[in-house]
C-alpha cells in the first residue's frame, strides 16, 4: 500500500534572491548583513520583547548568535534589504517545514523601527508567504506569544485565520508562554496575494500613506 501524501511539498525553501517593488530578500548573511542588522535591529531592546532570543549586550554577541541563524539546519533565513538604500533593515524565516504534509512556519520575525508599518514591512511578508505557496506548501503559519498584540493584530492583517490559543506553549525568559495559532492555507492564497499585490501598487499611496487598507482588496 503506498502511504506517500498526494500533495508534498516540492522542497525545502531556496536560498535564493526574492525581488520586490520595494524591498529584496535576501538569504542571511553575517559577513554582508550582520553589521547593518546590529544597527537598525540588534541594537534595539524593544525588538526583543517576545522573541525567544536577545536583547544582546554587544554587537559580537549578536553577531554571534546571528551567523548562527545563517547556518540552522532547519530555519531558512532571509534578511529585509530595502532597495532605495540598499539596506538592511530587519530578517525572516521560515521554519518547521515539512515537506510530506507540506506545512511550513513563517517566524523568527525581527524588525528594525525603520522597518516597521512600513510598505517594505508588507512586502517582506508577502514575499516570503509566495515563495511558500509556489513550492506547493499547503498550509503557512503564524504563531506569536498572546501578550504581543501588535504581531496578532499583524497576522489578522495579513490575512492569517485565527485558530487558537495553546496553553503553556513555552517556558520563555523565565515567564510561561501561551501562544496564539494562525495560518493561510493554500485555497486561499490566490485571493491574498491578489490582495498583496493591489495593496502594494504605487497608486495605492499618496506618499507613505495607503488610500486603501490591504484588508479592503481581500
């Protein structure tokens, strides 16, 4: 009896380029990136907050634990490079991905203050969301502690579903952690992407400003 699922994933996201209006996603890299991200990101304790890792005492520190992200045997990290400046202004990843059920996690979220509730911001997310899709991963998903409202209300406007709280999820810098779920699945990502892509044209803005919300183009 053959038990392979019908619908694997075709292979484990590439470490390659991903080219935007605004921003490139680029596969992390401590040499190239690793001085920038301490400045705009690393560097500021806020960013910190919920993530399992940091804050960090020191650029070498960071640095550190960053080349250890470039090389993770599981994590797929991608630097946020803005493409006016070229750049880099915060990272990504996606994670957990398992290729037989084709589900995958898009998290390790860090963004620098300049990068946050930004057009670029967006973009990242959209970015890395259709890489997924297009290696025929069937379900992305999004999970944050239930404290960090701002990454909630960040998951609902990129069009993720809610689907729960899990109860004493983690044990995170000494404090218990509950976690929120969300997803997209694949049924539903030609209409959001459709929506990213609406949402991220020029027109769309009158300077920084959107005239439209991403959610009115879903």
């Amino acid at each position: 009896m053959n038990h392979q699922t019908p619908f694997p994933a075709k292979s484990l996201p590439h470490k390659i380029d991903l080219i935007g209006k605004y921003s490139r996603l680029e596969p992390l890299s401590d040499s190239l990136h690793g001085h920038s991200l301490w400045i705009n990101a690393g560097s500021q304790k806020d960013v910190w907050t919920y993530m399992i890792d940091g804050p960090f005492a020191s650029e070498n520190e960071f640095r550190a634990w960053l080349k250890n992200r470039e090389l993770h045997a599981t994590r797929y990290y991608y630097t946020i490079i803005d493409i006016k400046s070229n750049e880099p202004l915060g990272a990504l990843c996606l994670m957990d991905c398992d290729l037989n059920h084709a589900t995958c996690e898009i998290g390790g979220i860090f963004f620098s203050p300049k990068l946050q509730r930004t057009r670029i911001a967006t973009e990242a997310i959209y970015l890395l969301s259709n890489h997924a899709f297009d290696l025929n991963y069937r379900r992305l998903q999004w999970k944050c502690n239930i404290k960090n409202e701002a990454s909630h209300r960040a998951a609902l406007r990129f069009g993720f579903t809610f689907e729960g709280i899990l109860k004493n999820h983690m044990i995170l810098k000494g404090e218990s952690r509950d976690s929120a779920f969300f997803s997209i699945i694949n049924s539903d990502w030609l209409l959001y992407k459709s929506a990213f892509e609406k949402w991220l044209k020029e027109e769309n803005f009158d300077l920084e400003q959107q005239k439209k919300r991403l959610e009115d183009f879903r």
